[in-house]
C-alpha cells in the first residue's frame, strides 16, 4: 500500500540512468496496473474455454475444471482401477468392471463435494454462481466421465448387454447416496464411506441370496428399486444444499 | 540486485524483477516521452515497451546497458504509437522543425530522433555556455568559423577547438544516448 | 441506504446467536464490535447472503435476498471476508483473487485489470505469482481482502480482517477502509476495539445477539469516561462500560 511512493520517481538514492522525475501528469501507477494484469493473466485451457461456452458461465467452467475428482490425477486412477478391473474380467469371467464403476463414481462424486475438500466453502456459500449450481455440474460430469470410463473398459466381445450397462443404474443409485450423505453429514469422507460400504453391502447380499454377483447388476428386478434410491437420495442432496447449516 | 540480473531474472519468469525495473526505468523514460507525446499516451507507450521488455528479456545481452535497451524498445513502440496515429496526430514542433515543407521519410522516427537530438544538446552545458554557444552557431545557424569568432570575440583557432569538443560530445550522446551509472 | 435490517432473529438448535437486530447504514466504514459469541459473524453471514434470518427482514443494496434473482444481483456487488477462509494452497494470489472474480460473474474482460488492481491495494504485488502455501498468515489475510475487493463491491463485508497484520499493516489497512468507505458500504466486524474505532464512522456494539449501543467511536468514548471502566484507550472503555451497562439491565431484568 506505499507503492505509488516509488512510482513518483521519489527515490533519488537510486542511480537513474537517465535524468528526469516522472513528469506530475504521468500516472505510473496506472500504468505498472496495465502491465501486471498482462503478466498477472491466467490463459484458460481449451477444456476451460469449451465448458465457458457450453455453460454460459466462465466461473462455472473454472470451479469444474478445479474438481478434486476431475483432476487428472484422478481421473488416471479411475481409468486402472477399471482397467484392472477389466483384466480381472477376462480372466476370471465374473463382471469386475461392473462391480467396481459404481464404486469408483461413489468416490468421485462424494470427491465433487465441498466441506472437506473445500477450504474456502464459507466464501463460496456467497458468490454470484451459486455452490449449488456448481455441485451439479461437477457431479454430472464425474458422473458422465466415469460412465465413459467403465462402458470403455467393459465393451468386452460376446458380454451380454445387461452386463455390459446394466451397471449405470446401480452406479445411479450409489452415487446418489454417496452424495446426499456428504451433503447431510457435510463431509465428502462420509459420503464415499457410505456409498462403497452401501455397494459393498448390496453385491454381498445379493451374491448370498443367489450365489452369484452378476444379478446385482443385471437383474431388472432391481432396476426399480435402484432407480427409487437414486431419485430419493438426490432429492435429498438437493434439499440438504439448501440452507447452509452454520455454527456461529 | 543491479539491472543485468533483474533483467536475466525476467528472461526466467520472474514478475517481480520486472516490477523492481519498473520502478526504477519508467520516470525517466516517462520524462524523454513526455515532450513529444500527450500523457495519456506516454502511459500507453510505456505500458507496451515495458511488456515487449518483459517478452524479449531472453534477447537482453548483458554487454548493452539496461537503460539503453529499455529506451530502444520504449523509442521503438513510440514510433509505432506515431506511425499509427498519421501525420495528424504528431506534434506540431515536430512538423514545423522541417520547415520549407520538405518531406520527411518517417516523421514518427524523426520525432523520436529530436527527443535524443535535445538531450544530447543538453549535455554540451546550460544555455548560453561556450558549448551551447557554438553549437547553436556553427551547426544551427549554419555560420563560418570566421563569422562566430567575430560574433563571440574569440579566436577562430578557439573557435575551431570548440567545434571539435562539440562534435566530440555529440557523437557519443548520440551513439550511446544512455548514462548509466557514470561509466561513460 | 445500503443494508436495512429490522428486528432480524436467528437461532441455531438451541442457541439464539442474533435475537433482534435493527440496523441500516449507507455508504461509509461501519464497525461491528462485541465479545466472542456476540452475534457478529452471524449477522454478517445473514447479510452475506449465507444464511437467512429466522425472523425479521433483510434488504440490502435495495433488493430481498430471499429471492433468487436478486439474491444473485447482490452477491455481485458484494465482497465477503470470513473469520475462517481457507486457502487452495496450490493457487497463486492471483489464481486466487481470480477465481473468486470469475464466480462474482465479473465481465472476463475486466477481470486481469481488476485481480492486478485488488492485488496492488493490499500490498501483495510482489507475491502475485507466489503460491498461497508460501505465505504468511497475514499474507493470506490480506489475499483474502484482495478477492473481497476485487469487484469494486458496493457492499464490503470483513470478518475480523486484522488478524495477523502486524502494525504497519493495519495503518495501511485503515487507510485502505477509509478509502472503500466513500464509495461503498464497509462492515468490519472486530473484536480489536481501537484497531478500527479510528477509520469508522459509525459503531454498533453487540453483546448477546442484540445491539447495545450505535453511534460515532467519539459517542462510544464518551460512554467510558468517569465511569472507570477497564480499558487503556477512549473507545476500549467506552466499550466496556456500555457492555456493563447492558450486562446488568441484563441481570437485573
């Protein structure tokens, strides 16, 4: 805050190289402004630029590019866990990559929210772009990123179809619940612990009920059911992101 | 740190030496660039030369001086400023220094040009000393050597010795039309 | 008049932490003191656009937060410091100051200009580039009042925007208020009763939720005097004879 001092040439102590104080309607201070933001400037990415447009939004298009679970080292980790998952699918015939998609989007979903992995979450509960507007973003995109991921890793040749997609609604269901506990409990740990131990639960049951693991995922039967879960827990999200809880 | 490293320090990314050679250079190219251009101008001119310094610091060999590179590519950017603006916008000293109409090839250079031709003249001595005296004779007024001793009642053997030192002092104002830090 | 509140509540579980306030200010520096658990930072959440009140109503910069559209238009030209910000320690100041500009809706165009000026005024010009996890604590504070300022907010919201400065930097920091307050409405909210008395132009001091004096730092000095109360400064014992006051009207109630 003593910077425009040294812009009025005060400091004599200084060998100019040349001679002359700057002359009094010369505002230097303007002008060392006009530099920085130049040199200061952050030059958005094509990723950045590409969602500004698609959403309308320039900060919109920088809190999702700033996503925990969208960075790329996040994203690589999705990518082998389903990969690995993959290979285990080969080998051993039983739907590693359907089992482990709706875990990894729990995870990065859960990883979109805020408190917890988000210090300045205060500051962001008053901005013109709404923390809400940018929670969906966020999770849609995880969401459609890890839906990518696991339908590239499980087009494997001769699976069956239910199989093959079977795993979205699940994924659906997981998710949403992973999210509307982060947003209940306001921690994104809570929210992944009760999506993987909630997933967890469901494949054990389901393969002590029948033997198998696969009607987890392919069964119709609990299409309904996932579906009903899905939509319950995101209306739960919604509502818990609301009215930010405070203590003071 | 002294303007060498500041300016080796920029070439590497690093804001904050271009601030430390902003406070330091910018008076003074402020004060060269105010007799030829408006302010609001000379602060625009100022803002492009010091971010074309920040993007070619890499190209700063350290055997020039800093002053003289900073005011190379400030009298550079002021004479696209001019150009830009058409004969329209130079000032009117300019203009009418080239009386008789003659055409110049770039009255944006020639502008500049004048700025340094000024200081230089500055630096024979006050007005009115035997240097300035001479000067404004011989190389203004364009007299002979034996006109200026009758009109300065000296020898012309001085008057001759004089020239000379004028000459002297001129060329290397003009070569080098930077002080810095005493090492003339 | 900038904000206007009246008869403002909020509780939280069982705590009542703002039990009927009434206030409206214009433009100009206003301070907001009171001890720890006063209410402050809870009033100046309400006003933040954080939390709603539970009762009462809320109008600032004209408009009712409690509508989405306007909600937005205020958060626009508002600037919010909170008592706790965290920092994205892999941001430079000027990532950061930008990110907050870029969710403040500010035309991109005008957002480089701006984030460099915010910068500049809080002193940090020379650790624009620097990485948030490479300062200070009073470094950080005053990052945090650049992305408050950023936008050139006509409503300025400071929680505690001292800590950490050291006395150099507060001076400067005054100067600055001084400076927003003739053109925008600054609440500084502290409880460092000297630290601010000077630049405000108006005080309200909070005990319990509720306002227990309002006027000028000079009405508040007045209150100390031959009162012996505690306090080695005017407003410092201003300040706590006011609250002793209340304390027992309290007590005897």
């Amino acid at each position: 805050m003593t910077f425009g001092h040294e812009m009025t040439g005060d400091r004599d102590d200084l060998p100019g190289p040349g001679q002359g104080r700057c002359p009094r309607d010369v505002d230097l201070h303007r002008v060392w402004l006009g530099v920085a933001a130049e040199v200061w400037r952050r030059r958005p990415g094509p990723v950045e630029r590409l969602a500004g447009r698609a959403l309308r939004s320039p900060g919109l298009a920088r809190a999702l590019v700033t996503t925990p679970s969208l960075l790329l080292g996040w994203v690589i980790a999705s990518a082998i866990v389903l990969a690995a998952g993959m290979l285990a699918t080969l080998g051993t015939g039983t739907p590693f990559v359907a089992l482990f998609a709706p875990a990894v989007a729990a995870a990065g979903i859960a990883y979109a929210y805020g408190p917890g992995i988000d210090p300045a979450w205060e500051l962001s509960q008053s901005m013109a772009v709404s923390y809400r507007m940018v929670l969906l973003v966020r999770v849609l995109v995880v969401f459609a990123l890890d839906a990518a991921l696991g339908l590239a890793a499980s087009a494997a040749p001769g699976a069956a179809a239910a199989v093959t997609f079977g795993w979205l609604v699940p994924m659906t269901a997981v998710s949403a619940l992973a999210l509307a506990t982060a947003t209940l409990t306001r921690s994104a740990n809570a929210g992944v612990a009760a999506g993987l131990a909630a997933w967890a639960i469901m494949v054990l049951s389901v393969r002590s009920a029948s033997g198998q693991v696969t009607p987890a995922v392919a069964s119709s039967v609990l299409v309904p059911p996932y579906l009903a879960v899905a939509v319950a827990c995101g209306a739960i999200a919604w509502f818990a992101t609301r009215i930010p809880k405070g203590t003071s | 740190m002294d303007d060498d490293a500041l300016i080796a320090a920029m070439a590497d990314g690093d804001d904050t030496a271009l601030r430390e050679l902003f406070a330091r250079h910018a008076p003074w190219l402020a004060a060269r660039l105010r007799p030829i251009l408006p302010a609001a101008e000379v602060e625009d001119v100022l803002q492009e030369s010091f971010l074309a310094a920040w993007r070619g610091a890499r190209g700063y060999r350290p055997q020039g001086t800093p002053g003289g590179w900073l005011w190379g590519i400030t009298r550079r950017q002021a004479a696209l400023w001019l150009r830009r603006r058409g004969p329209s916008g130079l000032p009117l000293a300019v203009l009418a220094s080239h009386g008789g109409g003659q055409p110049v090839a770039d009255p944006a250079e020639a502008a500049v040009s004048r700025a340094e031709l000024a200081e230089a003249v500055r630096a024979l001595g006050p007005e009115g000393s035997a240097m300035q005296e001479v000067w404004r004779l011989m190389y203004v007024e364009d007299r002979t050597v034996t006109e200026v001793a009758g009109l300065t009642g000296v020898p012309e053997g001085t008057v001759k010795s004089r020239a000379h030192r004028v000459r002297q002092l001129m060329r290397s104002a003009l070569r080098q039309p930077v002080r810095d830090g005493g090492e003339r | 008049m900038n904000v206007e509140i009246s008869d403002v509540t909020r509780r939280f579980g069982r705590t009542q932490a703002v039990a009927g306030v009434t206030l409206q200010t214009g433009r100009g520096v206003f301070g907001l003191l009171g001890p720890n658990g006063a209410g402050k930072t809870t009033l100046l959440r309400m006003m933040a656009t954080v939390i709603p009140p539970g009762s009462g109503r809320v109008r600032l910069l004209g408009r009712d937060p409690g509508e989405y559209g306007p909600r937005r238009e205020i958060r626009r030209r508002l600037g919010y410091l909170p008592q706790n910000l965290g920092y994205y320690p892999g941001f430079t100041v000027a990532e950061f100051v930008e990110y907050f500009a870029l969710l403040k809706e500010m035309p991109p165009g005008r957002v480089p200009q701006a984030v460099a000026t915010a910068i500049e005024r809080v002193d940090l010009g020379g650790r624009a580039r620097a990485k948030l996890r490479t300062l200070s604590g009073g470094m950080l504070r005053r990052a945090g009042i650049a992305q408050a300022i950023v936008n050139e907010p006509e409503l300025l919201l400071l929680d505690e925007p001292t800590a950490g400065l050291d006395p150099e930097q507060r001076v400067a920091f005054r100067t600055l208020l001084r400076d927003l307050g003739e053109r925008a409405t600054v609440i500084v909210s502290t409880h460092l009763v000297e630290d601010v008395g000077a630049a405000c132009s108006e005080l309200a001091l909070m005990d319990a939720g509720k306002i227990v004096f309002q006027g000028t730092p000079d009405e508040l000095t007045a209150r100390g005097e031959g009162t012996g109360a505690a306090g080695d400064a005017p407003l410092e014992r201003g300040y706590s004879a006011v609250l002793a006051a209340a304390r027992s009207a309290t007590a005897a109630a």
